[in-house]
C-alpha cells in the first residue's frame, strides 16, 4: 500500500510528460508494481530504493529479453 501511495504522488509528473514519455513511465511503474513483493522483502524504511531497484531489474530483464532476440536474429541472417 505504501509503494502505491507513493506511486500516486507522481501523477503530476506524469501529465507533465510527453505522450511517449508517459508511457515509458507508465512502464516503470509497472515494474514496481510486479516485483512489489521481492521490494517489501527489502528491510528499508526508504520507499524508493527497492521501487528503484524493481525498475533497474524490469530494465535488465528487458534488455536481456532484446538482446536473445537480436542474437537469434543475427543468427539467422548469419545461416544464409
């Protein structure tokens, strides 16, 4: 609950934001939103370190997701 709260907060920077930022943030948030268990594992009183940490690990998963994908493409391409 307290994640959220915090999440809220920030509605006013999101309509701040250009459409396309907006939905990269959006994004973000939804990483806090998925590992919000393995955060409140976290002993801290600061809300935003394992909110931080979640989107740095939704950042890296998708970045590992792309980088097999160009892998397996290059590959691919690589076969001809």
């Amino acid at each position: 609950m307290r994640v959220e709260n915090e999440l809220q907060n920030l509605a006013p920077y999101r309509r701040a934001l250009t459409p396309m930022d907006r939905e990269a943030f959006d994004a973000l948030l939804n990483e806090v939103r998925e590992r919000r268990t393995a955060g409140g594992l976290l002993p801290t009183l600061n809300t935003w370190q394992p909110a931080v940490l979640s989107m740095l690990v939704g950042l890296m998963s998708e970045l590992n997701r792309v980088s097999a994908r160009l892998e397996a493409l290059e590959g691919r391409h690589g076969d001809d």
